[in-house]
C-alpha cells in the first residue's frame, strides 16, 4: 500500500478529485486552506498572497498510485498547473 500526499492550489481541488476517480481512488481526507510558502510562491491566505493550498491524502494500492501518477502527469502536462505528490510506503493499516 502506499500513503499518498497531494498538495494542490485550493481553486483546483475539483479536478484533482476528477482525477482520484478517474484512478480508482475510492476514499480520500483533505485538508482545506492550508498555507504556506514553496517553489509555487507564497499562499499565506492574506490580503497581499490571498491563495492558498489543500492538502489530500489517500491510502491506495502500488497500481492505483501508479494510475494516478499517470493522469497527474497527463494533466500538468496538458494545462500547466503544478500539482505535487509525495508517496510512501505502508508497512500496516489498521
């Protein structure tokens, strides 16, 4: 199994979901409006950086993350939108 982290603009968070199911991923947590600052510049939510991020994490098999790496890729390819995600493995689910 594998732990997914996928860090996307907060206005682009409908397509991510779009591509989580075109993956076949069945479940999912987010965590809207986080901030922060990075290579995408900042998103601190404020008046002077209004953007912000959300976070969403998914717990899926080695073929499914590999499906979603896929259509992530397909898509920022297609549009240009920077979308990021870390995988690690996971040793146990309870």
């Amino acid at each position: 199994m594998k732990l997914l982290m996928m860090i996307v603009d907060e206005s682009k968070k409908e397509e991510l979901e779009v591509l989580l199911a075109r993956a076949g991923v069945e479940g999912y947590t987010e965590l809207p409006s986080v901030v922060g600052v990075g290579t995408s510049g900042r998103r601190l939510g404020s008046g002077a950086f209004p953007k912000t991020s959300a976070i969403v994490f998914s717990i899926v098999s080695p073929e499914a993350a590999a499906e979603l790496v896929r259509h992530l890729r397909e898509y920022c390819a297609e549009c240009g939108e920077k979308l990021r995600m870390v995988a690690w493995d996971v040793e146990e689910l309870l």
